[in-house]
C-alpha cells in the first residue's frame, strides 16, 4: 500500500489544523530537555513518550526527551522535519483515536554522531536516561547475566575510536559525566529482560571493569552517583506500516511518516530511585514502587509468555497475526491452561492481583482486531526471549516439584519453528542473534525429535542447566515436538485434551 504524502506534513506550522482532540498536551520547544532516550523505536513513542509527556503537562518540569536511534536514519530524518511531532493511534474494535505527542525536544543518530550522544549523556541538565533497545543490544547472556561482548563491544570496551553499541554510548558517556562531575542520573532500562534494573547495573559495571582508558575512580563515581531503577512496561504496539500512516493522515488531515497504533492499554510500573529527579509519572498512570519484581514476573511470565507461545504455534498454524492465532481450534483453552496450570504456580504475583484474572484479560488484548500484530514479529528473538518469558517458569515449577507440561509445549512450537517449516511446508525465518548457533547444533545432531531437544538443550545460552538436565522436561518436550511434527498444531491442540 503506498503512502500518501501530500504538501500538508505534519509539524509546529500545522498544529492550528488538527482537531482539537489531537492537539498535543505539550508544544515542543517549549520544555527544556531533562531525559536521553536509547532507541527510536515504536515502542517508546506510544509508551515512555505519552507517560512523560502527560507527567509535564499535569505536574511541570524540564524533562523534555532527546530520543537517539542507534542505527536507522530515516526515523531521525522524518521527526526533525516534523519539529520532533509525532502522532499515535489508539485502536480498538469500537474504532480509534489519533493524537499528536509532544514531549520530544529533540532526536540523534548515534551512529552518525556518537560523540554528540555522550555530550548528551554528561549534560548536567539530563538526569535520566530511559533505555528500549530490545534485549539483544544489552550483550548479555540471558541465563548468566554475564557480558558477551562482540566485537564491536569489545572494540568500545578498548576504547580508541568513538562507541558504536549502546553499553559503549553509557560507558562512554558516564565517563564524559564524572569527569565534567555533572551530578547524578538514573538508567532506566524499559525492556523486558528479567530484573532489567539489576541487569542494567550489571552491564554497566561490567563494561567499566573490562574497559580500558577509563579513570581508575570511575567505578566508585558510578557507585554513588548511577542507580538503575526496575521497570515493568506494558502496551502492546505492532510495527508500524504503510496502513499505520495512512490512517493516522486520514485522523489528522497531515502526513505524520513517524505515526504509531497501539491498543488502548498501557502499564508502566517503575522502582523510585531517581536521585536527579524525575518527571511526575504518577499523574499519569504509572506506578511508583519499591520493588518492580513482581509485576515484572506478572508480565513476562503471563503477557509476554503466552503472546511467544500464540505467535509459535501461530506462525507454524500459518496465522498472520497474534488475533488470527487465537482462532485455532482450543488454541485460548490451551492457554488459559497454560496461565493457570504453570504460570499462576511459579510466582507470587503482587498483592491483590490473580494471576487468572490478569491472564483472562491479557487473553482479550490479545483478541483486539484491530492490532495487526504479526506473529512472526513477535516470533523474532526467540534465544533471548524464551528465558524470561518461559524457561523461568518451568525451573520455578520443577523447582517445587511440580510438572510444567504446558511450558513444555511452548519450548517444543519454538523448536518446531527454529527448524524452519510450517505445518504446511511455508519457510519460516529465523531471526535470532544466535541463529548460527541454533543452526549448528541442529546440523550436528540428528534430525529426530529427541534428537532435536538434545542439541538445542545444550546449548546454555539459551537453556538453563536446570532445565536442561531435567529429564522429565525433556521427555515433556521432545513427546510435544513429535505431536506437531506428525500431526501439525491443529491436530495437537485438538489431541491435548
């Protein structure tokens, strides 16, 4: 579908034609910026953005976001010729609602000038730095939490040439930042990594350990000056598409290219430790809490464990998008098993809040037509996802001595799916930071079932030890691989009962 892109685009100039619904809270310009944002990406202009933005028009302050694309320009290229406007769709089955955000005061390419994104990061005026760049870009390994760097990490971590990675960019820019003695900040990682603020903590300090050139105080600057609050973020916001932009032309009357959709629900809860500061989240929604853990594991065990486990037997069924998953015969009964079986008995959820209930509605969300999410987007990443978001949950529960049989299908529909082929004979992609490590050990073991639970299963950057060495999961799980490899998933759903 192409996009329309009259004479009419959207920016400061244009703001008097929007309705008045879409006007945003905040003009652009007029709030000095407080926030660096690591990663451009959809995710951040319908969550962080609209938090923040809500925050300053409710309750002040100089927390105006500068957003860094690590890597992509077109984004940088399309919001600076829009004065850093942008507009986002809320859709639901009952119709939509277009509005313009305003919060950003600025945008960057880091790849293009890393030097001008740590100046950023030492800017005494910036005192958070909020983080959405998707687990891969931490480098690290998903079981240990150890740093894996690879070689363009390990070329910032020696130092000599401006960084390329985002642990470089933080690296690099804590140390413009004790130098200049421009006073505390808070990294706030928005990613779903499980305890994103310890791992951020980690990763940091690992990178300030291994790297070379750094003052020899910067470690204990970073000690008392650096805290990394935990996060839990929730909204579920497909990639944008030509249709994205299209609709949001129709809302608004101009073309926004930096348009984004999202369904009507959003979460964010976040630790409170902010010792520069911070914008008023809380009158817009957010959580202010001590202890982000538990809803962290109520999200990425319940939410993102079942939106991998439809997107797995989805994108193997041949259904498009996550809604069309849900249309698979006992696929949702299936599920809700799965949620009140393993999910609901790995963890204590936060109080007054049932693990069922929260399912049942992550379950409708889910069902929304009118967000298109692809199940092969979500299908994407699979080695970083699938510990935190399922392999947890079956080491809780075998843990305590209870089966995880539904958490064994999942990790069977992803095997299925790594192999490569649909139920009916489609390829499917592989897009996986450690594919070649997936494809290596599938080419050195044999193609049988238990044969492919064997070699994927020692692979210990995506299995944990625990997991791997529990002979009653793998049995769970290579009986699973055979049930869809003979039959497909229809047939095994319907054969589950």
């Amino acid at each position: 579908m192409a996009v329309t892109v009259g004479a009419s685009r959207l920016g400061l100039g244009m703001l008097r034609r929007l309705p008045a619904e879409a006007q945003p809270l905040v003009r652009p310009g007029t709030v000095p910026a407080g926030i660096v944002h690591l990663g451009l990406g959809a995710f951040h202009r319908a969550h962080q953005a609209v938090y923040t933005e809500a925050a300053v028009g409710a309750a002040g302050g100089d927390w105006g976001i500068v957003a860094v694309a690590p890597r992509s320009t077109a984004l940088v290229e399309a919001l600076a010729a829009q004065d850093n406007l942008f507009s986002v769709s809320t859709l639901s089955a009952a119709g939509s609602a277009t509005r313009v955000v305003g919060a950003l005061s600025g945008v960057r390419h880091a790849a293009s000038d890393p030097d001008a994104v740590v100046a950023l990061l030492a800017d005494p005026a910036v005192r958070v730095v909020t983080l959405t760049v998707t687990e891969k870009a931490y480098q690290l390994d998903p079981v240990t939490g150890q740093l894996c760097p690879d070689s363009a990490l390990a070329a910032d971590l020696a130092g000599g040439r401006p960084p390329t990675t985002v642990p470089g960019l933080l690296l690099r820019g804590l140390a413009a930042r004790a130098a200049a003695d421009a006073g505390p900040v808070a990294l706030v990682s928005c990613d779903n990594l499980p305890a994103n603020g310890r791992r951020l903590r980690g990763l940091v300090d690992q990178a300030v350990g291994r790297a070379a050139g750094v003052p020899a105080g910067l470690l204990d600057w970073v000690t008392g000056n650096v805290t990394c609050p935990g996060t839990m973020v929730d909204r579920i916001v497909p990639a944008s598409t030509p249709e994205t932009i299209e609709a949001a032309r129709r809302a608004l009357g101009v073309t926004d290219l930096a348009a984004v959709a999202a369904e009507p629900y959003a979460q964010w809860v976040i630790e409170d430790d902010f010792p520069g500061g911070r914008p008023g989240w809380e009158h817009a929604g957010a959580v202010l809490t001590d202890d982000a853990g538990p809803w962290e594991r109520l999200k990425l065990r319940t939410l993102n464990g079942v939106h991998s486990a439809a997107a797995y037997l989805g994108a193997l069924a041949g259904r498009e998008t996550i809604a069309d998953a849900l249309e698979i015969p006992h696929l949702t009964d299936v599920l809700r098993r799965l949620i009140a079986e393993d999910v609901a008995a790995s963890f204590t959820p936060p109080d007054g809040v049932r693990v069922v209930d929260y399912g049942e509605q992550v379950l409708a969300r889910f069902g929304n037509p009118a967000i298109r999410h692809r199940t092969l987007q979500v299908a994407m990443d699979g080695s970083q996802k699938l510990p935190q978001r399922i392999l947890h949950t079956i080491a809780d529960l075998r843990a305590s001595g209870r089966s995880a049989r539904w958490g064994a299908l999942v990790v069977a529909a992803w095997l299925r799916f790594v192999l490569g082929q649909a139920d009916d004979g489609r390829p499917l992609p592989l897009q996986d930071p450690l594919a070649g490590a997936i494809r290596a050990a599938l080419d050195a073991g044999t193609q049988s079932p238990a044969g492919v639970v064997d070699a994927v299963f020692a692979l210990r950057e995506v299995i944990p030890a625990e997991v791997a060495g529990d002979d009653e999961v793998r049995a769970e799980v290579t009986a699973w691989l055979t049930a869809l490899e003979r039959h497909g998933v229809e047939a095994t759903l319907v054969g589950a009962w």
